[in-house]
C-alpha cells in the first residue's frame, strides 16, 4: 500500500487542490475516527490551503456511546454478570465510573477482539452469566448478527449498543453554525452498507459526497474530488473502489436485518437520533441483556462539567478549544469520551496534532 503514502503523488494532488480552491472558506466533514487520525498524524491540514477545513463528524463508535448504556455495563458488572467488550470501551467513562472502575472494584469485566472470544467464554463456563456489550456501527453489527443466528450459549446475552452513520449525517446537516460543504464517507461502513447507502446526500440535499479509505493519498484524492463537484455539481463519487461496491457486502446486510430492528437512539452529547440505531428482533428476546436483567440506573449524565467533547463530536470545535484539553484530561487521565480510544478526536489530536 505504499502506493497511497507516496510524498510525490500527494505533492501532486495538492498542487491540483489549491488549483481548484475557491476563493470563499468552505468545510468538509468527515464521520470516522479514521480518517481523523490519518489527517492529524500526517499533517494534512497544514499542507491544504487555509480556506479549506476539514473537520470531524461523530465517527468514533466509543465515543458516541451515550453515558445511560455505559451506566447498564457497569451496573451489571457490579451486580454479578460478565461483561465482555471490546479494550477502547473499557475506560470511557459513564455518568460516573467506568467499566475499568467496576473492574476494580470487584465486578468480572473482561476484554476481546470479537464476539466470538465472549461465546467461547460463556461455553467454557456455563455456571456464569455473560454479557457482550456489542457496540460500534454498521461494521461490527454483521458480526453480532451471525453469532446470534448460530444460537449461543444461553448464559450470554448482549447489550446493544450500535449506532448508524447516515443519521447522524443528515443531522449535522441541520446545525446551522456548522455549515458543512462536503461529506468525506467512511469506507468501512460503505464495504458493509454500499456506497449507494450515501447517495441520498447528493440526490435529496445536493451535498457533494465521497466515500473514501484511509490512506493519505485516499483523504487527498477525496478533498480533490468534493472540490471538484464544488465546481460541477453535487454527485456521490467512490472514491474507495478498491473495496467499495455500489450495492455493498449484501450478505452482512442480509444478517443484520435478520437479527435487527432499526429504531432510534441516542448518540453521547448529540442526543436522540431517529431510525440511528439497531435493536434485537422481539424473537431473539431471550438475548436481550436489557430484558434479561432488570438493570436499574440513575439519571444520565453524558458530559462531565467543564468538558467540551459535545462540540468536538459534532465538529463544531477542534480539541484545543476545550479548556480541558491535555489539562485536567489527557490520555492517562481521560476525562471525556473523546480522550479514551485510538479513534478519539481529542486522543488523536493530544498525539500527532501539529498545533
């Protein structure tokens, strides 16, 4: 893949951006933690002109994860159950504690890279009650999806926390402080969903849209080719055609529409998105976590006083804006969702911003 890292053939699509610059300031947002962090470590925004801004959308799958479903993971972990879940969610924080605080405090909170590790668990030990708390967006849900139809143990059961992307789109669309002229689309989300999946941004709302991948040259060609719709009219460009097909990976979507029911949900300091999340099918009730136990959580709190991860989510403010920021909160000390994973805004920018 070096390819898409070559100095050279940036250096060229550069000189073809300021080229292509129009003269007023305009503002692309891109909705993956990915993507945020390729642009941060290698310094892409200061090789762009500086009336073009590329910010970041609400595309970090821990981030997003509202405080209330985090409060359920705690609760069960310390009221006997195994939670199972993936290392970014262990330390963000609920309305209080973490997972990893439960943790220490005595509850059984354990981490995997898939859900499969979890249904091992659960099988290896049939006298515990395992609980998976599945999150992420549409890229993980195919997973979770096939386990389920592969009728698991019943001492696991799933917590479910997943979120869609194209929702949340089309509500950054309606801040008016915001004022987005291009969305970069997160590749791995089209490889399940299909490009297509995005084409209503230029067709409904004529929003220049591409969906690209995560390398260097990829963000590069994508800014290239939303300053070129800029100019010729607004149109959904794969950007990502090496992975991405028009119609998608059918097969996962076959799985998850077999398991799942869309609904609305809430997304952490952004609030509740309509037809944005995924929940089990009322046949698959008995692995439901939140049927199965009968978890009892205080009032919610998504932001601590003082944190300003809310406005860093919408891209309404880069990380240093916030008075928190690599002051009281800072990696080893995280104090906002933003600061826990790789695919944090705030993380990605206290390591390789060049500020």
């Amino acid at each position: 893949m070096t390819e898409f890292r070559d100095p050279a053939l940036a250096q060229s699509i550069i000189r073809k951006i300021k080229s292509l610059a129009p003269q007023d300031h305009v503002k692309f947002c891109h909705v993956c933690g990915t993507h945020e962090f390729t642009i941060t470590r290698s310094g892409l925004r200061t090789l762009l002109p500086s009336n073009i801004e590329v910010i970041a959308g609400p595309g970090c799958p821990v981030c997003i994860v509202p405080a209330e479903e985090i409060d359920e993971a705690v609760w069960l972990a310390l009221h006997g159950v195994t939670v199972v879940t993936f290392g970014d969610m262990l330390r963000v924080p609920g309305s209080e504690t973490s997972l990893s605080d439960a943790k220490t405090a005595g509850g059984d909170v354990r981490v995997v890279y898939s859900v499969t590790k979890a249904v091992e668990m659960a099988r290896a030990e049939p006298g515990k009650d395992f609980v998976f708390f599945a999150i992420g967006f549409e890229t993980t849900a195919p997973t979770n999806a096939a386990e389920i139809l592969r009728n698991p143990p019943k001492n696991l059961s799933f917590l479910v926390s997943h979120r869609l992307i194209p929702p949340a789109m089309e509500l950054l669309m309606g801040i008016g402080d915001i004022h987005i002229d291009g969305f970069i689309c997160p590749g791995h989300v089209a490889t399940v969903i299909g490009a297509d999946a995005f084409s209503i941004f230029p067709k409904a709302y004529g929003m220049p849209t591409v969906v690209a991948g995560f390398e260097p040259i990829d963000v590069l060609m994508a800014i290239l080719m939303l300053l070129k719709q800029l100019k010729e009219g607004a149109r959904l460009d794969n950007e990502y055609a090496r992975f991405v097909t028009k119609e998608g990976n059918v097969k996962a979507q076959r799985l998850i529409k077999e398991v799942f029911d869309v609904s609305g949900g809430r997304w952490r300091g952004i609030g509740r998105i309509p037809n944005s999340a995924y929940r089990l099918k009322d046949e698959f009730s008995d692995y439901d976590a939140r049927l199965k136990y009968e978890i009892k959580t205080g009032p919610a709190r998504d932001i601590a006083p003082g944190c300003s991860c809310h406005l860093v989510i919408i891209g309404k403010i880069n990380p240093p804006a916030c008075p928190m920021f690599l002051k009281t909160c800072k990696p080893e000390h995280p104090l906002g969702p933003c600061m826990v994973s790789h695919e944090g805004t705030c993380h990605i920018w206290s390591r390789h911003a060049q500020v």
